[in-house]
C-alpha cells in the first residue's frame, strides 16, 4: 500500500502526540518520544501492508515506542536542585484555568485505569475510532472492548463527578 509519508506524518501526529500523552509518557519527553514515533512511521510506512487501519498500525508503533521510553525513564533520573529557574508564564483567563483543570482532572481519571481500559477509552471517546478499530489495536475481540469502554465510562465518570468537575447530566467529554 503505497502512501505519502510527508502526508502521513501531518495528519497523524496529533494522534501521535495525544497517544503517547495517555500511554503515560512524561509530559517532558512527549516531544522526544514522538519524534521517534514518527520515524518509525516515516521508516517502516512502506512495509504497512494494509491488512488493518493505518491509525491501528500507528497506535502499535505507538505502544512500543511509550514501552521503550517508560523502561529508559527508569534508568534515567532527573537531579534535584535547591534553586528553582525562575519562569515567564503569562496569565491565563478564568475559562482557560478551568478548561486546563478538567483536563488534568481527566488525565488523572485515565491514569488511574488499568491500560487496557483507559487505552480502550481513549482510542474510543477522544481519537474516535469505530469499536472495531479499537478492538483491533488493543488486541481483543469487540465484546471485550465493549465491556472496557463501559467499565472506563463509569470509572471516569465517578471519578469526574467526586472532583467536582461534572455534574451527573453531562457527558464526560463535555468538560474538556
């Protein structure tokens, strides 16, 4: 299946980025880590066969890039330092603060799911894969995807609900 890898790369590193963002890498190694995704993209898109959806085959790359990352991460320590670098951060408006709270409050929310149902989520409500697609990519039949999405959904929902941030008649991806 021959395909443009330029276009290709525009188009999926969102995903990419998003992806490696819920697989649990560090917010500070998100950029390294995608970069790698995307040349293994780049590298091996001639091989992709096309025997499932090119967002599944990506997800893969995905999951093995993060695995890779989260294994160096724990060799890798950051040293402490008794000074704090003084940062600019510009002010941000009441509405953006609160939209950035929802967020980490949902990130929260996924991170403490086990893997198989916060990635079931995620390719689901936020990347908007059909539940085939989804099943496929986390290696399950649709049955089983089903029952995860449902077992996150009020996982989230509970979670979402205690913090504060939804109220019982809104839907999960209304807060965010």
């Amino acid at each position: 299946m021959e395909q443009d890898a330029a276009a290709v790369i525009r188009q999926y590193a969102p995903f990419v980025w998003r992806t490696l963002r819920h697989l649990g890498v560090p917010e500070n190694q998100l950029e390294d880590v995608s970069q790698d995704v995307l040349m293994v993209v780049f590298r091996k898109l001639s091989e992709f066969e096309g025997r499932s959806a090119l967002s599944t085959w990506i997800y893969g790359v995905c999951r093995n890039v993060a695995a890779t990352a989260r294994r160096s991460s724990l060799r890798r320590r950051e040293l402490p330092t008794d000074t704090v670098p003084e940062a600019a951060v510009r002010e941000l408006q009441s509405t953006t603060l609160v939209q950035r709270e929802a967020r980490e409050r949902l990130n929260k929310a996924l991170q403490a799911l086990p893997e198989s149902k916060r990635m079931v989520f995620v390719l689901f409500e936020i990347e908007c894969l059909s539940l085939a697609e989804v099943a496929e990519a986390v290696g399950c039949n649709e049955s089983t995807a089903a029952s995860r999405l449902y077992s996150a959904r009020a996982k989230v929902r509970s979670a979402l609900v205690r913090a504060g941030i939804l109220d019982s008649n809104q839907a999960i991806l209304e807060v965010v």
